[in-house]
C-alpha cells in the first residue's frame, strides 16, 4: 500500500516535472536552457551512435538486401504475370490474323464469283456423329433460300437445306447426301462430285476413259442444271481409281475446305446459271424456252428435235444432225448434251 | 542498488543505439519498433509501478533528448504514465503466461505510439493523420510483440541479478 502510494506521487511528480519541461520547451523555442541539454546530449551520444551505426551497417544492409529479395521476388511475379498476359494477347493477335486472313480469303472469293453473296459464320455444328451440317447466323431475313451454294475463302462448302429467318442450316460437301456437278478443271472432264462423311470425297467420272491426273484440281460445274456455279474449287484429285467395267469411274479427291474449322462462310445468292441476253437482232424472233406454256409446244418441237412420231420414222431432214449422234444417244448423258439444256431454247 | 542504476541506464542506451542505428534499417511496414518501451514495460512487469515510473521518466528523458524534435518531457509523459500503469496493473496480469505479456507488449506498443502521436500533434508542430496514427500504433505494436520475448529475457535476467532493494513481492 506503501509502495503504491510512493509510487503513485512518484508519477504525479514525473508528469509535473514533464509538463515544466514541456512548457519551458516550448516557450524557450529552441533557445531555452532545455536545447542546451539536448545538444549536449546529443554531441555526447553522437560519436557512440556513429560508431555502432558504422558496426551496424552491414545488418542493415542485410535486412535491405532481404527487403530488396521480396520487393524482387514481387517484382518477379508482377513480371511473370504481365509476361502471360501479353502471350494471351499475342495468341489473341494470332487468332485475329487468322481471322483476318480467312476473311480477305472470302473476300477474294467473293470478287472471284462474282455473284450476289451473303456473309455468314457459323454458329453450330451438327449434334449427330452421322451428320455433317452446319448452321449459320443468317437466314431468309437475310435473302438466304433453300439449295443456295455456301463456299468459303478455300472453296464449296456446302448447300442451304433449311432456312429459319435468322439462321441456315447448310448440309456439308462432305455429307454422303450431299451430291453435286464438277469437272476437272483442266481437262473438263465430267463427273459427280459426292461426301462420303470425311475426307476423301468421291468424284465418279461419267467419262471412264477419261484422263484424271492426281493433284489435279477439281471444280464444280453448272452441268445437270446445276445449284452451284461452274467454277467453285472443291478439291484435288487424290487417287484415281481403275477404269472398270462400270457406268463411271471412281476418283478419291481431297477437298479444299477444313470442314473442322468451318467460320465465315458465304452463302451465293445469284442463281446458279443466269439467263443469258438476246443475242443481237433476233428481238423480233419467237424464243420458247423449255418449261414455257405447253400451248406453244408445237412451234417449239421443230427446234428441239424429233418428236414422238419421228421415232418410227427414220431421221428425217431435221434430224440428220442428230443422227450424227448416234453414240451420244446412247450414253444420254453427254455433257453437251446436258450443259446448254437450259440455253437450247434460246438458240436462234 | 547504484549498480541496477547503471545497468538499467546502459541498457536503455543500448536500447536507443539500437532503435537509432540498427532499426531504421529493419522496418516493419516502415515503423521502427519502440524498445525503450519494451524496456519500461518489462522493467514494470518486473519489479513494479515505483520501478516502472522512474525508468519510464529516464528512457523518456533520453528520447527527447536525443531523438525526438518535440519538446521535452512529451515522452516522459508517455513512457513514465505506461510504466506506471503496468505495474500498478501486474498483480492482475498472469505474468508467467506466455501470450499475456505478447498482448500486453503489442497493447502499450500501439497505445505509446498512439498517445506520443497525440501529443506531438497537439503540442508540437507536427501534424499527424488519423491514419497514420492507427498505421504506427499498428506496427509498433507488431514489432514490439516480436521483440517482447527478446526484451522481457534481458530485463528478467538483469533484475535477477540486480535486484531492485525492496521491490514489492509479485504476489
């Protein structure tokens, strides 16, 4: 009790004493007896201080350089991070190249056919593993129509088998459904370019004496009244089969188009033959095309050849052209036969 | 008893060597730790408020004379008033424990620091934020829980050896 008691005085006299020296601090302005005392006491501890400073230094270059290891580390891994996500930026950089490049492919496609196109990119695959379909993010809203080509920047894609207003499914070249005219690009020779669900595609030759080199670069054709415009790439001749005994003859052909990375498309709007103009000065001539109304047929049967009662008949005037023909009749399929279907009528 | 006197000024010198020439090196958030206090405070838990009053007022009086820029006596207020309090409290503190003193050195670090700032704020011409204020008492605190072990084994061994004549029995 005693103590506390001494103790507690002790502490009143120590804060007085504090709150004098304070005062006289403070009115003394750095003039007073008390900044005497302080540099006094500073000029006595000051040598002693330098010297364990001077001892001390290395600890305390020590204690920096460990500092300056976790301000590297840091440092390190702010790096790192910043590292990742420039590759992030450059892989995005690349895709965009990538994108980019398709597209001027597109576009150079697009300028190549010349016709009346709508952009589209794919936005779906075919959820089954026997389909080969794609759908496309733009539909009848857009001018889309069933049986309308889709190429890409590599060549034929496919054609448009269903259409909503926003979207288009386009059954794949490379579907077993799939079936369309082409013809080699150098030699022309004929044939039906078909998907067999995967690469290779099939190309049966009508024309089994035909010559078919491998590398050779298949495009379509406007033969057989055709969907797609005659020109489009689809692929190259990868194997040429035996010609056998059969009807046509059997070419493996690679096709031009990635069907796994399938992205900007192009749907071709125009018509897959236009009509051609009036050759000129026969505006004032009768043109039937076929196909036009069946009361006119009489006058047009003259141009198109035999009817059914000149079959009996041997070929008559008329038909000696045909006549010479003879072989073309029996295939039935001759491509010069087929191609001008659509332009015989329009023969003067 | 002149040469407890002794020893416990040359260790609160050593103590400001320290804080002046080894910590400003050694920062923890920037913030040096305050061993004088450590000193007071062990030196009250050791042997008492009497003991911890007149070390507080020496280790004051030494850090407004040699390191601080405020006017005297502002320290000796802090210092002095904590060592007091700390022995006055020490019956009711279990000493022998291991974390009470850790508490009790982070809780005079943080309310030294703070009451100092306060003070200097007020009567010096320093001002001072409130963040910074909490940041310092913060870290001082910190710091000085770090060392408390450290600071309560050198001071508990002196007074062994030294013993203050009369010190008041811990129970």
């Amino acid at each position: 009790m005693f103590q506390r008691r001494r103790a507690r005085i002790l502490l009143v006299v120590v804060l007085l004493s504090a709150l004098v020296l304070v005062t006289l601090d403070f009115r003394g302005e750095r003039e007073g007896p008390l900044e005497g005392l302080r540099e006094v006491a500073t000029s006595v501890f000051r040598p002693v201080q330098d010297g364990v400073t001077i001892l001390l230094s290395p600890v305390g270059d020590v204690a920096d350089r460990v500092r300056e290891l976790f301000a590297i580390r840091a440092e390190n891994r702010e790096l790192r991070e910043r590292v990742e996500e420039l590759e992030q930026r450059r892989s995005s950089m690349r895709d965009l190249a990538r994108e980019n490049d398709a597209l001027r492919d597109l576009l150079e496609m697009r300028e190549r056919t010349e016709l009346e196109t709508v952009a589209g990119r794919t936005v779906a695959l075919a959820p089954s593993n026997f389909e080969w379909t794609i759908t496309i993010d733009v539909g009848s809203d857009d001018g889309v129509d069933r049986d309308m080509p889709v190429i890409d920047g590599d060549g034929l894609v496919g054609r448009v088998i269903q259409v909503t207003p926003g979207a288009a499914r386009v059954l794949l070249a490379i579907d077993p459904n799939f079936s369309a005219a082409a013809r080699t690009a150098t030699t022309g020779e004929i044939g039906s370019i078909d998907g067999r669900g995967g690469d290779p595609m099939l190309l049966s030759m009508l024309d089994t004496d035909a010559t078919v080199e491998v590398g050779e670069e298949i495009v379509t054709s406007s033969f057989d009244g055709g969907v797609f415009p005659a020109g489009i790439p689809v692929g190259t001749v990868r194997e040429v089969g035996e010609g056998d005994a059969g009807l046509s003859r059997e070419v493996d052909v690679s096709p031009f188009v990635d069907f796994t990375r399938l992205d900007h498309v192009l749907v071709l709007r125009s018509t897959a033959v236009d009509e051609l103009p009036p050759f000129e000065g026969t505006e004032g001539l009768d043109v039937r095309r076929p196909g036009a109304d069946p009361d006119d047929g009489a006058e047009t049967d003259e141009d198109d050849g035999p009817d059914e009662d000149d079959e009996g008949d041997g070929p008559d005037e008329d038909d000696e052209g045909d006549g010479e023909d003879a072989d073309d009749e029996g295939d039935g399929e001759d491509p010069d036969d087929g191609e001008p279907d659509g332009n015989a009528g329009e023969e003067p | 008893m002149i040469a407890r006197t002794l020893v416990v000024a040359l260790l609160l010198v050593t103590a400001l060597v320290l804080q002046t020439a080894l910590f400003p090196a050694v920062t923890l958030f920037g913030f040096r730790p305050d061993l004088l206090l450590l000193i007071v405070i062990a030196v009250a838990l050791h042997d008492g408020s009497m003991a911890g009053a007149r070390v507080g007022a020496a280790a004051g009086l030494l850090v407004d004379l040699l390191v601080s820029q405020a006017p005297v006596g502002l320290s000796i207020v802090v210092y002095a008033s904590l060592g007091h309090v700390i022995g006055l409290a020490r019956p009711y503190l279990a000493t022998d424990s291991v974390t009470a003193p850790l508490l009790l050195a982070f809780a005079t670090g943080a309310l030294g620091t703070a009451g100092y700032g306060l003070l200097t704020s007020l009567l010096a011409d320093e001002p001072t934020t409130t963040g910074l204020l909490v940041r310092a008492a913060l870290s001082v605190g910190l710091y000085n829980t770090l060392l408390a072990p450290l600071a309560y084994a050198v001071v508990g061994r002196l007074a062994g050896r030294f013993p203050l004549t009369g010190a008041p029995s811990r129970e």
